[in-house]
C-alpha cells in the first residue's frame, strides 16, 4: 500500500446513478496504485484508508454501507459486514 504524502484531487462533474437517480460526485487523483490498472475506480471510504482520507479532505459525504463496522473516523477494510445502503 502507498502511502499518500499530499491529499490532491480535483472535482470533475457530477453522473448520475442509473439505479437510483442521485447524482456521484467525479474527481480526479492520482492515489490510485499504479498497479491497479486503468479506467474509472469506485472509492469506498468506510472500507479504505485511502479512500476514506480522500473523502475526509475533500469534505465528500461517506455513505456507510458497512453498518456498526463503520465507526465515522476510520475505514474499516472488514470483510465480515453485511452490506447496506445500497438500494438493492
């Protein structure tokens, strides 16, 4: 895991969610591992440190979809949470 030195990113535009209508903020940042691959990444910052300290920067809004496993301050990369808040 890399570990991020300057939090930086930029606000591209919003998209919409096909399933339910609310709109996904887009940004752009260079945290990304390189040897993740390319194309479009979904962040999950309840569950990843650098997704969760990416969000808190940038004062984006963390949809807990972990439950009690999420406590509000730190991700929580747990694989034992039954998911919710996600519609279906």
């Amino acid at each position: 895991m890399a570990e991020v030195k300057k939090i930086t990113g930029a606000f591209t535009a919003p998209a919409v969610n096909p399933f339910d209508g609310r709109e996904i903020p887009i940004w752009i940042s260079e945290y990304v591992l390189a040897g993740y691959g390319t194309g479009a990444i979904m962040a999950v910052p309840c569950g990843d440190e650098r997704d969760h300290k990416f969000a808190k920067h940038f004062k984006i809004p963390v949809t807990n979809i972990i439950g009690s496993h999420y406590n509000g301050e730190e991700a929580n990369p747990t694989k034992e949470a039954i998911l919710e808040n996600s519609d279906f």
